[in-house]
C-alpha cells in the first residue's frame, strides 16, 4: 500500500510543482497485483489495448509522440489500437471496473471516441480539472488483468500557442 501510494503522489507532486495545471483521477478498481506507470513525452498519439473479446481488459500502451511505453498488464487476447490525428488530445476516459477493468471509453477534443471491453460493472468517469488540460500518461495494477487504472491530465505547453482549444 506504502508503495501505490508513492507511485501515485510521487508523480503528482512533480507534475503539480511545474505547473499548477496538472490533476490526477484517482484508481478504480481493487487495485491487487503488480503496478504499472506508462509515461514519456509529449502529447499523447496512440493508445493500444488488449481485452478478452467484448469482455475484461488485459493490457494497455499508449505512444508519446513516436515512442510506444512499455504495455501496463498483458499482450494477450484481442488487440484494438486507436491513432489520434494531428491536434486532437484525449480529455476524458471512463468505463466499468469491479474486481478488473472491464471497459474503457477515450473521448477526444474532436469528438472522437475509442471503446474498449464490455461494459460490466460500476461506471467511472475521469477528465482533467483545467479546460486546456489533456491526458498526460496512466497508472495503475494488473494480475492477470487490469486491476486498477488511473489517469494523469496536465497542459502540454506546444497547446499554449494554438487556438484549437479543448
């Protein structure tokens, strides 16, 4: 417990010391098993996810720029992969958990979204606290499945110069 709790302040607290943009959803989920943080730079362009077919989800990616992470969870069973277009950033997540994730919806700032898993289970929403505010990177625990998932949201500074706003 001492140790998802570091995992989960720690980077808030660096995050939240560059700027004063930057919120964090907290876990859902019964958060057993190993942890996992999927994080680099940049805004977020793809995000990969492994689910036992229209049921629980097994592992999940996301790429930064042109660099994948390493994958939180496991590679096996159906894989769904989701390419975001120049200018569009992830602002909103939700799904169902209980036990394990079982769904995960992304919603974009142009209106797009990306679905994943069945939805079984108790309802979670997650969106950052600034309006300019995107998905910055993902945490969590696996066994066996995904047990927990949270999610990191903060301004990219490249945003600070573009009119498209969220």
């Amino acid at each position: 417990m001492q140790y998802l709790i570091l995992f989960v302040l720690l980077p808030a607290c660096i995050l939240a010391a560059q700027t004063g943009s930057y919120s964090f959803s907290p876990p859902v989920g019964s958060g057993s098993g190993s942890s996992y943080t999927l994080s680099g730079e940049g805004r977020v362009t793809a995000v990969r996810v492994w689910e036992n077919y229209n049921s629980v989800i097994n592992g999940i990616q996301i790429r930064q720029g042109v660099v994948w992470s390493p994958v939180g969870g496991y590679t096996y069973g159906y894989l769904l992969e989701f390419e975001l277009r120049e200018d569009e950033a992830i602002i909103q997540i939700s799904g169902k958990h209980s036990h394990y994730l079982y769904s995960l919806i992304f919603t974009t700032n142009k209106g797009r979204s990306f679905y994943a898993g069945q939805p079984l289970g108790h309802s979670f929403n997650m969106y950052p606290e600034h309006p300019q505010a995107e998905l910055l990177f993902v945490s969590g625990r696996y066994h066996g499945h995904l047990t927990a998932f949270a999610a990191h949201w903060g301004v990219i500074e490249s945003n600070a110069d573009n009119s498209t706003g969220h």
